[in-house]
C-alpha cells in the first residue's frame, strides 16, 4: 500500500500539470475559433 | 449619479421620437426580456423591444417625455433597467464580440478546473469506497478528506461561480431560477463536508457535488456553443447596415456609411450595386432587380422619377438616385419593424426546459425543508436524532435530485441535432426552433424562389434553329438580364466569329452579324404588337425575317412534388401564399397540388393569413426567401428560409439552409421529431430515476456513495440515451 504515497500524489501532479496547460492554452486564445485555420490554406496569400 | 457611459451620446433622433439601442446582460429567458419591456413601458409613449437571441434592446420615446431626470431620458431608462438587475452597455458589435468571446473563454476554464478536481477526488475516494471499511480508518481517513477538501473547496470556488453569480442575481432581484437549487446543493454539501472532517465524521459529499457541477457546466457549454450560432446568425441584418454608399457632393464623390446617409443626399449606384437606401431616381434608367423586395421575377425598367427601396439589386446602369429616408426609416427597417411586432404578438415561447425549471426549484426545496423538518420531529420523539444529521439528510436530497435532464441531457439533444442538421447544409438558428418545429401540423410556402427556382427557364428552345440559335445564345451572354442569361444556359457553346453586341437597357439586345442586324428584346422593341397573355417573353428578330417569339416560364424545383408529397404522408396540411398575381400562383400550385393558395397579397397581408392560421390554432411553419416574407416569418410558430434569400429573412428565419431543392423541409421535420422523443424520453428517464432516488434520500439512506453512482449514472444514461440520435431515423 506505501506504493500509494507516491501513485496518487504524482497522479495528482500530473493532472495539475494538465491542467495548467490546457488553461494555458485557453487563455492564449488557442480554442477562440476552431473553424477557421482549417480553411485558412484556401485563402489567397497576401504577399506576392 | 456619475456612471462610467454616457448613454446620450448614443442616442439618436428621428422626427418627433428619439431612440436608443442597447446590449443587455444578464438575460436568461424570454420572461427577462418581458419583464424589462413591461417595466420601460411604463412611461407613456415609450416603446421597447428586446430582441432576445441577440441580446439587444431598443427603446424610442418622443422627444416631449420627460422621465424623471431633467433631460436625460436616455441614462434614466439604462437606470431603469440596471435596477432590474441586468447590465446595460452601449450596443457595439464589436465589444458583444469579445464580451461572448470572454464568457466562452470563462466557462471552458470553469469545465477543465471542474473536470480535474472530480477526476482528483476519484483518487481518494476510490480507496474509501471499495477497501473493506477497516484499512481505511482514523487518521488515514482524515487525511483523505482533507486532502479532499483542499481539492474540492478551491475548485467548488471557482468552477461554481457561473451558478453562484445567477443565483445571487436572481435572488437580490426577488427572482428565483434553476442557479438557486444548484448552489445551494453545492455550498451546503462542501459546508457539511467540511464540518463532517472537522469532526472526524463518517461521510463527506466533495465528490458528489464536484461532479453535480461538472456534468452541468458541460450542458451550460453546450447551450453556450449553440446560443452563440444563432447569434451570430442574426446578426447578420445589422451587417447590412455596415457598408459604405458612394454620395456624390458637389463636384466629388464621397464614401459614406449607408447607416448615416440622410434624405436628400444624392447616391451613385453602380450597375450591379445594391441600392442602400429608399429614394428617387434622378437620372439614368436601369434594370432593376426587385426579387427580394417584391418577390417578382423578372427585373422591371426603371427611369427618372421611380421610387426605388433599399435591397434592390441595379442591374444595368448607372443611377443617380436621390435619398428619401435615412436608413432607420427605409421599408427595410419597416419591414423588421413589422417583423419584431409579430414576434411580440406571438408572446414569449417558453422553452421545455425553462418550464421543468420553473417546477424544479420550489419541489426540490420543498422536498428538503420536508426531509429536514420530518426528521428533526423524529428526532425529538425518538430522543435520538441530532440537528445535524438531519441536515445531512435534507442536503442529500438536494444534491441527488439532479437535475441533468434539463441541465446536460437537453442542450445535448440540442447540439446533437443542430450539428447534424449542420451536416447537410441546414443551420439551426434559434434555441426554440427544433422545439416549435417539432409540434407543427401546417406548412406555408412562398412562391417565387422558393416552390420555384425563382429564375425563368427557357420553355421553347426548339423555336430557334442553327445559326439563330447559335447568335441569340451568344448574344445572350452579354448580358445580365435573367432572360438572357436563361437563354444562354439552355444551349451548347458556338462561337459567333465577328459579332458584335450592344445593351439597350429596358429594350434588349442588337447585334451585328456579318451584314445582318439582329434584334432580341421587348415586343414593344422590335414593333411586334403586344400579345394577350401573361407569359414571360422575349422577341427574337434577324434581318428582314420574322420576328420569333421566345417563352419563359419560372419552373417549380426538381424536387417540389416530392416533397410535398412527403410533408402530406406525415400528416401535415399545406398552403401557399403569394405576392405573385393570381394566373401564376394558381398554375404553379395545381402543378404541385397545393389546393389552399392566395395571391397578389402584400407583406402585411401575408403577416395577416399567418397570424389568422394561428389564431385557428394551428402550428405553422413557414418557408420563404423574400423581404416580402421576412415579417410572416417571424409571425408564424417557425420559420425557414433558403440561403439564397435575403439578409432580412435569414435573419427572421428560425432554420437556414443550403441546399436547392426543398428536401431540407423533410430532413429538418424529421430531425426535429426525433430530437423532441429524445428529449421527452430524457426528462421521463430522469424524473423515474427521482421517483426512486427521492425517497432512499429523504429516508437518509443515501450515501455519498449511492448519491455519487446514482448522480453519474443517471447523466450517462440521459446522454447515451440522446446520442441515439445519430441512429434513430436515417434520412
């Protein structure tokens, strides 16, 4: 059962860390639009 | 009072009344947006109307009233409506762009924050629930519950707070709604949890009520997704405020925003332009495309002295037309004018799930304060009970009558369907129209562009033989004018070497070919005396040789027949209502045996037949795509209009689609079907898992445990039950 003592604080740490990173990304607006770099390849350039 | 917006700045005056437009925060349903009209109403002579997909409110009141503060109507009525508890900004689209951008953002950071701690929490809970009762005791226990609460408690905080701060809202206000129930599920069982650890108690609820949020900040993000489309949707109609119309001033020409043109300016309308206001033509003559305003098909001649309304399409040449009402005044904004009156007339839909949480809230407190009031008095006979297990007891009831019917499996449902509708060019603009569109028992149609094509085809092509043939298609791709250009679609490619083309605007068209001149246009054109009928015609005329006559007619779309055929079988009756003249309207509906027509009829006439429909009790959809139908659109109980329709019925139109054929009326019907059983049967399942969770929780029989796996089984099943959708009828 001692394995626990370090299983679950690093399960714990981990998921932190997920966490962390995904509000990371939030709030460097990765997820504020979803649909357009999708179809931003058929856009005409704007530089020559 | 000193306030941060100046609310007369934005104020605008026309004639006698002044007007104002709004963005309002804080509404959650269509009982919010009532309350606050009601509430401005008050005033004599005031008028408000909330628009409540697009959050936004406008008020106009003459320019005599007096309000209450000297001269300052405009921050006296934003005072007003703060003072109902919601949050008024200047209406800027931009700043709603980033404010819905921001809530998205928020919401999405309370879900992930939410996720993790309930996942976290499994950790330790996991341990207590399935090791023998023994191996986990004493201080071991306490550890894990502290370490729980350290989890829970921070994240109760901030993934709580989209509930809290409704909850709070609604109560300050005297209000209650489906945020009440919810919070206080959540605070009393982190408080009880926190006091049982305290106290070295047997039982903690962080898990169950970290995971209630979860599950419903999940639906609250799907509502969210879903809200958001069919705002941006509708905001479409101001979009057509926002461009530019070139004035000429003087010797030069200017480019103006069409919202500030004012009458007696003087606009250029390029051919091909849209015109962007109501006004006179000055000089020039042109084609003008009227489809959209009038619904007609063909463009009619138009010269000096011609009213023109914004939302024609100059096809031909250049006009120089006078403005005769500013923008706020064109029959555009007559029009959604008469639109928003009919959307009020009909009273606010109230959606199924507003109406189950107008019921949950006072049977779930009542339940509780039950609960808590039969134990207490057992207690007091018994001698044996504590005040506080009693509580325990009454706050799992709180916590276990879930309510993910309404919360996850509703929105799911929702989503689910508009995404699939999505799939096949249908969009899905209002929160109620899969609700309304399911309980509909009758369809009406617009004519023209949308039974029909709404471009004439070429019916007698064989009249033209050879190098006729070959010269009048030619000349035909000169031009713009839909004749032509359904004479340029009805044959092969031939190549007319040495031809040359000149436009006659109003008249038709003349070539040179070799030595031979060559005519195609007006009877009145070529000297053909003026046929008897209301056939659309053009004239065709080479040399010296007859003048040939060539017939068009608008055709009814490939797919019409069958699908009227389908709306019948699934028991629906049908009507057609057209702007058109009665010769027309009544072919096209005896080709599609529509047996219920009326024709020649005006916008306001169309809004009258819907609305009488309705005061018969029926349920109506209707289908149309022209300015003209924009206000019956919004009269009847849901609407549909094709892409290729105007702005303004996109706008009125609770379903958009794509396609160009009518199939969508079936697959929308259909989808819609579907998703109302899911919905019934969701809210069926949730309220049997009640009956039985109820009880087991008002006897305290109710574990964190039971209540953990009966709160998360019961939204899996809700939202296993939904994704059947996806299966449920293939269409």
């Amino acid at each position: 059962m001692a394995i626990l003592l370090i299983l679950v604080p690093l399960a714990f740490l981990l998921g932190l860390a997920c966490l962390a990173a995904f509000l990371w990304a939030l709030n460097t607006g990765q997820f504020d639009d979803l649909d357009d770099p999708a179809i931003r390849i058929f856009q005409p350039e704007d530089d020559e | 009072m000193s306030r941060a917006v100046d609310f007369r700045c934005f104020a605008r005056e026309e004639a006698d009344r002044v007007s104002l437009y709004m963005q309002v925060e804080g509404m959650h349903c269509a009982s919010c947006a009532w309350k606050i009209e009601q509430s401005l109403q008050a005033h004599p002579g005031v008028e408000a109307r909330v628009n409540f997909s697009t959050q936004r409110l406008r008020i106009s009141w003459p320019k005599t009233l007096d309000a209450g503060a000297a001269n300052d109507n405009a921050n006296q009525f934003a005072d007003e409506v703060e003072a109902l508890g919601f949050h008024v900004a200047p209406f800027d689209a931009e700043s709603r762009l980033q404010a819905s951008k921001a809530e998205e953002r928020d919401l999405l950071s309370c879900l992930a924050v939410a996720g993790f701690a309930t996942c976290a929490i499994m950790l330790f809970v996991d341990p207590l629930w399935f090791l023998p009762a023994r191996a986990v005791t004493g201080a071991t226990r306490d550890l894990m519950y502290w370490m729980m609460s350290l989890i829970a408690l921070p994240a109760t905080i901030w993934s709580g707070r989209p509930f809290f701060r409704s909850a709070w809202q609604a109560l300050t206000h005297g209000r209650t709604n489906m945020d009440v129930p919810i919070s206080l599920a959540v605070i009393m069982a982190n408080a009880l949890s926190v006091y049982e650890t305290v106290t070295h108690g047997r039982y903690v609820y962080f898990d169950a009520s970290i995971m209630l949020l979860f599950f419903l900040l999940i639906g609250r993000y799907l509502d969210l997704k879903a809200r958001g489309k069919a705002r941006e949707a509708a905001e479409g109609l101001l979009a057509m405020l926002e461009g530019t119309a070139t004035v000429v001033d003087g010797e030069r020409t200017v480019s103006v925003r069409i919202r500030d043109l004012a009458p007696g300016q003087h606009l250029l309308v390029a051919a091909g332009e849209k015109i962007a206001a109501d006004g006179l033509i000055l000089t020039g003559e042109s084609d003008i495309d009227t489809q959209l305003v009038t619904g007609e098909t063909l463009p009619r001649t138009a010269g000096p002295g011609e009213r023109l309304y914004a939302g024609m399409i100059n096809r031909s040449a250049p006009l120089l037309i006078e403005v005769s009402a500013a923008a706020d005044d064109s029959l555009l904004s007559e029009i959604v004018g008469l639109m928003e009156k009919a959307e009020r007339s009909q009273g606010p839909y109230v959606r199924l799930a507003d109406r189950l949480a107008g019921l949950y809230a006072p049977v779930v407190h009542g339940l509780a304060l039950a609960t808590f009031v039969g134990w207490m008095i057992y207690g007091a006979l018994h001698g044996a009970m504590i005040w506080e297990d009693a509580l325990l007891k009454a706050v799992a009831v709180l916590i276990i009558t879930c309510p993910c019917a309404i919360g996850l499996a509703v929105p799911v449902v929702h989503v689910l369907a508009s995404s699939r509708l999505f799939k096949r060019g249908i969009l899905l603009k209002s929160a109620k129209g899969l609700e309304a569109m399911a309980r509909i028992d009758r369809v009406v149609f617009d004519k023209t562009g949308t039974l029909t094509e709404g471009t004439p085809r070429w019916m007698n092509p064989d009249v033209l033989t050879g190098e006729n043939r070959r010269i009048a298609i030619a000349m035909a791709r000169q031009s713009q004018h839909p004749l032509s250009q359904a004479i340029a679609r009805g044959g092969a490619i031939g190549e007319v070497p040495g031809m040359v083309v000149t436009d006659h605007p109003g008249k038709g068209l003349k070539a040179v070919v070799g030595k031979d001149l060559v005519w195609m246009g007006k009877a009145s054109w070529l000297g053909v005396p003026a046929s008897g009928d209301a056939q659309m015609e053009l004239w065709f005329q080479r040399a010296q040789g007859p003048a040939i006559r060539l017939l068009f007619a608008d055709a009814v779309r490939a797919d019409a027949r069958q699908v009227i055929v389908g709306l019948r079988a699934r028991g629906l009756t049908l009507s057609m209502l057209s702007g058109d003249r009665d010769q027309v309207a009544q072919k096209v509906a005896m080709d599609l045996g529509i047996s219920d027509v009326r024709s020649g009829l005006s916008p306001v006439d169309k809004v009258a037949a819907v609305e009488a429909m309705m005061a018969e009790g029926h349920r109506v959809l209707m289908v149309g795509d022209g300015l003209n139908d924009a206000a019956a659109l919004s009269a009847a109980s849901v609407s549909m209009s094709p892409a290729s329709g105007v702005d303004v019925t996109q706008t009125a139109a609770d379903f958009v689609y794509r396609d160009q054929g009518l199939s969508p009326i079936l697959t929308t019907y259909d989808t819609a079907r579907a998703a109302q059983r899911l919905v019934r049967q969701n809210v069926w399942i949730s309220l049997a898992y009640n009956l039985i969770a109820v009880p087991v929780a008002v006897l305290g029989l109710a574990t964190p445990l039971i209540a953990a796996v009966a709160m998360s089984t019961s939204s899996l099943v809700v939202v296993l039950n939904a994704l059947r959708l996806g299966r449920v009828s293939r269409l």
